[in-house]
C-alpha cells in the first residue's frame, strides 16, 4: 500500500501546466522588424501556396496589387493580434467544456476520553457536483459563436489590410504620375516664359505679358514640389500597410491596375444581397447575437439548481461507518431573474446592433455605388476635354509647319494639354478611389484576393511569426 499516495500525486502532476518565461525584447523585435525585406524565403513559399503559383524569378522586382496584399498578409502585425484575438476565443471553449472537480474533506478527530477500542474516529467527506439541465454543452454552444465571431473579425482585419494596402499604392502611383506630368509642364512653361523673355527684351510685348506665365511658373513650381512630397509620403504609407519599413521597398517596382474589370458585377443588386448577409462584420455580428441567445439559455437553465453527491466514510472508534448525501440548493429566495433579465436584455442589444450594422452597410454601399457612377461622369468629362486639346495640339503642329503659327503658339497648346492631362489624372483617381470604397462596402475585390483571406483563416498559416 505504500506506493500509493505517490502514484496518485504523480498522476495529478501529469496534467499540471508549466510555466515557460517568454520575455519581450523591445530591442531583438525592433530589429526583426527593420530586417523584413520583400525577398524573404518565407515570404516566397507564401506566395507560392496561393494563386500566384511557382515563382521562378525571385526575388521579385515588379509587384502588383494582389502580391503586395499577400507580403501585407505575411507582414503586418495587426493580422496577427487578431489571429491570437481568435485563439483567446478558442481558448474559451476549452473553459467552457471543463467539468467541475469532486472536492475531498478529510477531518481527524481524538477522543481523550475513550482509549479503548481506539480514540481515534477520522472522517473523509466526498463532494461530486453533477450539473443539471445541459448547463455544460450551452456553455461550450455559447464559447463557440464567440469563437466564431472573433473568426469573422480576423477576416474583417484581413479586409482593413487589403483596403489599406490598395489606397496607399494607389495614392503612391498617383502622386508619382501628377509629379511627372508636372514636371513636363514645368517645362513647357520654362520655354514659353524664355521665348516670351526674349520678346519683352527685344521690346516687342510688355512686363504685364510676362509676369502672369512668370507667377504660372512659379505655381508650377510649388505644385511640382507638392506633388513629389507626396510621392515620398505615399511610399512611406504604402511600406506602412505592408508592416514593413520603407527601406524594404527599395529597389522594387510597384504596379497598379487602373482597369475597372468587374465593376458590373459590383453594382448589381445580386452583389449588395450577399454582402448584406455575409459581410464578415455582419457575421461578427450575427455570431454575437448567437452567443447572447446561448447565454440567454444557459441563465434559464441556472434557474434549476445543480446536485451535489456526498458520499463519506468514518472511523468511529473501531467502527467503520458509511454516508451517501444528496446536496440540493433551494431556488426559493433566488432564482436567476436578475441574470436572466440581464441577458435578455443583451441579446436585445445584439440583435440591435446587428440591424443598425446592415443600415450602415446599407449607406455604405448606397454612397460607394453613387460616388462611383459620379466619378465615371468626371472621368468621361476630363477624358473629354483631354481628347479635344489633343486635336488642338495637332492643329497647332500643322499651323507651325505650314508657317501660319510660331513655337511659342505651339507651347501654349502643349500646356494646355498637359492641364488636361492633370483633370483626367484626377478623374481617373477619383475613379479608382470610388472603386476601392466599393469593394470595400461589399467586401468583394474585383481579383481573386477573398479566396487567400478565406484560406488563411481556416488553415491559419502564421505566416508573419517568422
């Protein structure tokens, strides 16, 4: 018998936890975090396991939207704080699901008065809940729908990065393409306030003539410095939205499809139908109401108390005795109405969140859907207007070659195609801004980007913990 009482403690210790210290560095992260390039090995099995497919060519030189998304899906950090968000929740079901322990009580007593046949009369005392009414598996229902909205938030978190990643290259494409074309007018103004200097030297035109392309110029100037400031800003947010640093992007090419494929199916009422129903937040908030309705359940089950068994032993003086008792609480002053008021009235709650999510869902996609039927209009006008001040260019080429113009009257045509050129510029970013609003409204890119969010939280492949 001796063996016993220690097999018995080294069993309890076989299912006790050890703590394992994982101490933070702010140093070794901060370097990690400088280190992430766009040529990591990690980075290209990635990549290769969704639908880019083998990539032969690495590292990388030209990126597009989609494999920017995916480095951003491997890199940035707040996809992971919701992942690990997620885990917690998972985490609770494991609580949920965890039966209640038998308590032991063990109390020794000595009768000095009575030696014989013993003075000693221990008792040893069982407790063994038994939990009633299915209070166990409405725990584990209501840990699961909170596990699972926490789930849908990971995939909303995914969609904030995509948004993010798209709105930033699109401002650094934009910005790099405004500084070129204002670098080309910058230089057509130079020559036209040269030619018009050397007529106000020559006498021929006044200093009123010259001072308006002089102050032109000089605006030119300022937009020109405006326009590659944001240029810089824009790489800095773009490096941001793929939770690297800027030098990370050094050496790449980044490039952005200005084509609207796909943006019938968009704006077709079939789109906004399924996005009312299975946006990701819709269906957080679908899962919260889930999770309230089964802490609804489990508060009305409350209401019927649990048993408790009590099986004992005692040594009473050389007598051994034997007990089986019954606990049983009396739902007499209390039964759970405060509790079951109290959740009813959060799963009321969570059912009105949820409407007012689909009325902002539903002015979400209203707004996007009309911002871009107006962006459209603007860019038909700029485009418009572009093509009628290309035809006057032509017009003033063929007027200088057959002598019926001069250069300087050809210079003016050609800034004004380039002030042309800077409203279609506009239009066309407005356009794609519009786009992205109404991806983003529906949560449905016009690439193949949904599939990877869905893989990546179903698999989990903790890509960016390298």
């Amino acid at each position: 018998m001796k063996p016993w009482p220690a097999i018995f403690i080294a069993c309890l210790l076989t299912g006790c936890a050890h703590f394992e210290p994982k101490p933070l560095s702010p140093e070794k992260s901060a370097a990690q975090l400088e280190a992430r390039r766009l040529d990591a090995a990690g980075l290209k099995k990635f990549l290769e396991q969704n639908p880019g497919g083998e990539l032969k060519n690495w590292p990388k030189k030209n990126w597009n939207l989609q494999e920017l998304t995916l480095a951003a899906f491997y890199f940035h950090p707040s996809l992971e704080v919701a992942r690990a968000q997620w885990r917690v929740a998972e985490a609770g079901i494991k609580i949920a699901g965890g039966r209640p322990n038998p308590t032991l009580t063990v109390t020794p007593e000595y009768n000095t008065t009575t030696l014989v046949p013993s003075p000693w009369g221990p008792a040893v005392n069982f407790d063994v809940p038994v939990e009633t009414m299915g209070k166990r598996g409405k725990r584990i229902a209501e840990a699961q729908k909170i596990s699972e909205s926490a789930r849908f938030s990971f995939i909303s978190a995914a969609w904030q990065i995509r948004s993010g990643v798209r709105g930033s290259l699109l401002d650094f494409k934009m910005a790099g393409r405004r500084a070129e074309l204002l670098q080309k007018q910058f230089a057509a103004q130079q020559q036209i306030v040269e030619r018009l200097r050397q007529r106000f030297d020559a006498g021929a035109i006044s200093r009123a003539e010259l001072t308006p392309p002089q102050i032109a110029l000089n605006k030119t100037q300022i937009d020109l410095n405006d326009a590659q400031s944001k240029q810089a800003e824009a790489r800095s947010r773009l490096a941001e939205a793929l939770g690297l640093s800027a030098a990370a992007l050094d050496g790449g090419e980044f490039n952005f499809d200005f084509s609207a494929r796909g943006v019938k199916q968009l704006t077709s009422a079939e789109a906004r139908r399924v996005a009312l129903q299975s946006r990701s937040d819709i269906l957080a908030a679908l899962a919260d109401y889930a999770a309230a309705e089964a802490d609804l359940r489990l508060e009305i089950a409350k209401q019927f108390p649990d048993v408790h068994l009590n099986p004992g032993y005692q040594f009473d003086q050389g007598d051994n005795k034997w007990s089986l008792g019954l606990t049983v609480e009396l739902p007499i002053l209390n039964q759970n109405q405060g509790a079951i008021a109290e959740a009813e009235a959060r799963r009321k709650l969570s059912a009105a969140k949820f409407v007012a999510l689909q009325a902002q869902a539903i002015g979400e996609i209203d707004r996007a859907v009309a911002g871009w039927r107006v962006a459209g209009e603007q860019l038909k006008t700029g485009n418009s207007l572009f093509d009628a001040e290309q035809q006057q260019q032509k017009s003033a080429e063929a007027q200088l070659a057959a002598g019926a113009a001069d250069q300087l009257d050809l210079l003016n045509a050609q800034l004004e195609l380039d002030n042309a050129a800077l409203t279609q510029l506009d239009g066309e970013a407005k356009l794609q801004a519009a786009l992205g609003a109404l991806e983003n409204a529906l949560q449905r890119p016009a690439d193949s980007i949904a599939a990877v969010i869905e893989k990546i939280s179903t698999e989990n492949p903790n890509p960016s913990s390298e």
